[in-house]
C-alpha cells in the first residue's frame, strides 16, 4: 500500500507532529510512504520534526511554496510529483495541503482523506474546504466537537467524517522531560503554544497583572512562536512584574519544562483537540483553559474542574488563580490527568486507525 502524506509545512507544530509521528509509524510497518510537504524545508530552531523524519528514514518532497501567490506553481509541482510516482491512497493535513490535494489526487483517481485540526471561523477558508471534502473519500476530524462543527459550519456530510484523536507516545514524553531547562525553583504558570489571538495571547496578556499580584511567589513562563512574538516582547519590558515574565520563544525542551511547572495555562479561542493540553496531560500537570473543541474529549471527566465556559475570560482568570493557589489540588488533578491519557489516547493505538481507514478505502475501491 503505497501512502502519499500531504502537509502545509514542517515547522514545529501539533499538526505537524502529529503527521510526522503517521509518517514515522507507517514507514517502520514497512509501507512505502512519501511525505509531500508544500512549504520549504524548516530551518533551526523550528526543524527538530524535520531532524526526526530525516533520522528515521522517511522520503520527503519539499515544493517550496510559501505565498499565496505561488498556489498555481504548488499546483503543478504537486500534480508532476503524482504523475511521477502514483500513490495507492493519499492524506492531507491542514487547509492549504487540504485543497491543492483535493485538486489533484482525484484526477488520477487515487482516494484522498482529509484532515480538520481547528475550528476557525473564516468564510473563505470554509468555503473552499467545504469544496475540498467533495473530492475526499474521508476527512479526518481530532475531536467530536470538531466533527459536529464541520458537519455545520463547511456542511461536509457526516458519513465522510471520521474521528481519528491526537495520541502521545508516553515513553517518549517522559525521555523528553528529563532533558535540561534552567527553570528557576519558584512556582511556573506555562504557555506553550501559537502566539497568535486564537491560543489567546492577548487574553495573557490582558490578564497576566492580575494573576501574579494574586500569585505573588509564581513566575510566567511563555513558549512559542507566531505573529505576536514582538507585541509580546514588548508588553513584557512594560510589564510591572516583568522580572517575573520569561519570553522563551521556540523550544526544543518543552515536556522538561511542563514537569517542572505548576500549572499549563492555555486561554484559547477555538481549537481541534489541543497537543499542548495532551503533552501536559501526560506530563502529569493540570491545565486551566476553556471548553473549546476537543478539551471535554481530552479531560473527560476532569473537565470541570480544568476548564471554563467558553470565552469567559474571567472565570479563566479565577481559574488560573485558584489552581495556582492549591499546589496538593494541581498535584492530584495532574495525576488524574496522566492516567486518563495512559488509558484513553496512547499514541499507536490512533495511529492504527489512520492505517485502519486507508485499508478500508482500498478494499471499497
């Protein structure tokens, strides 16, 4: 079964780990598998997904598309590379990857599946996926609520979508956390993600004044890249408490600092199924978000006690503040959390279901 992964780009990001960690179990199985990726080849500090594929073994074509403008030119180099090499199913993730492959695989009549990582409200953008999941056999959904939201908002028939969660590998997150990180002793409040306002960065920062003067002895610790890494740095030079504040900006040791931190902080607007709540789940630290998608199927039970209704900035911040207060409540909810993702989303046994899937459609061919 010859497999064909399509992604957007090969940064360091939850979709992009999550088809790597495809890419890098289909390939041990010993399939024959091409990661088709249309954006450059990542370059230092962004390119540790990239060093793992590179190391394992896996083939990758870079098309080296980046602006919009060179859609067409995607467009054609993705359709010579299928030509060249057919592929026997093929699988796409993220929007831009979504559609050039929607554009392609069918005409040589090869089945595609999609893939839906977020809820994001962008009338274009869903009209355009709407589109692409009327050339997919299947599209692939992290969550339920996320499936529920495509269903209405892009009207993609339900019998096409499938509900594949994100998965950890438990034993490589625990390798991962004994690496190093100069974290001081105090107690650390953590953000790891996109800085961008769907993760909620203005949120932070908006709420960060408030939760140190009631937090007195905690730090801030933010991880991450994105469009508002300036407007971030320089809220924190103004930052009444900004020796309390730490701008880490990409990092390679991210599951070492989520065990030496008190509580995983994540004010997000929408999402899929979050990868930075699932690592700190298997971390073992408790988080304080809101119920955005993919959150209720990750905490289950937990829930109520880890997330807010969703967009109540101040009953997140009280969140915050609460969990922040009671270090033996983050202590038990944290090892609640590990056991729950030690029994519910151990990252082989999702994996197999993509492997599952690709079967099937092969058979129905």
């Amino acid at each position: 079964m010859r497999i064909d992964l399509v992604i957007t780009e090969l940064d360091d990001g939850g979709a992009e780990r999550c088809c790597a960690e495809l890419a890098i179990y289909l390939h041990r199985k010993g399939y024959p598998i091409r990661l088709i990726v249309i954006g450059p080849i990542p370059k230092p500090p962004r390119n540790e997904i990239y060093g793992r594929l590179v190391a394992t073994g896996v083939w990758m074509e870079f098309i080296g598309a980046e602006k919009w403008y060179q859609f067409s030119t995607a467009l054609w180099k993705l359709n010579r590379l299928v030509a060249r090499a057919p592929a026997e199913v093929a699988q796409s993730f993220l929007w831009h990857a979504n559609v050039l492959s929607a554009a392609t695989y069918p005409r040589f009549k090869i089945p595609l599946v999609g893939g839906h990582r977020v809820a994001e409200h962008r009338a274009i953008r869903n009209r355009w996926s709407r589109w692409a999941a009327t050339k997919m056999c299947r599209v692939v959904c992290v969550s339920d609520s996320l499936a529920e939201w495509c269903s209405k908002a892009e009207a993609i028939p339900a019998k096409k979508l499938v509900v594949i969660c994100n998965g950890i590998d438990l034993g490589r997150i625990a390798s991962e956390a004994e690496l190093p990180s100069e974290l001081r002793k105090q107690p650390a409040l953590l953000f790891v993600g996109r800085l961008h306002l769907q993760k909620g960065i203005d949120i932070l920062m908006e709420h960060a004044e408030s939760i140190l003067t009631a937090l007195p002895k905690h730090h801030l610790v933010i991880i991450g890249y994105g469009p508002f890494r300036q407007v971030v740095d320089s809220w924190a030079k103004e930052f009444p408490h900004r020796d309390r504040v730490h701008i880490l900006g990409q990092r390679p040791d991210v599951a070492a600092w989520m065990k030496q931190s008190q509580l995983l902080i994540l004010p997000s607007r929408f999402e899929g199924m979050p990868n930075a709540v699932l690592e700190a789940m298997a971390i073992g630290i408790p988080i304080a978000t809101l119920q955005v998608e993919g959150v209720s199927e990750l905490l289950g039970e937990l829930a109520p006690s880890q997330a807010v209704t969703r967009d109540d900035w101040n009953a997140w911040r009280e969140l915050v503040i609460q969990l922040g207060s009671t270090p033996d409540r983050c202590c038990e909810l944290g090892k609640m959390n590990q056991a729950r993702v030690q029994a519910h989303f151990q990252l082989d046994s999702q994996l197999q279901k993509y492997e599952e899937l690709y079967r099937v459609l092969l058979q129905d061919k």
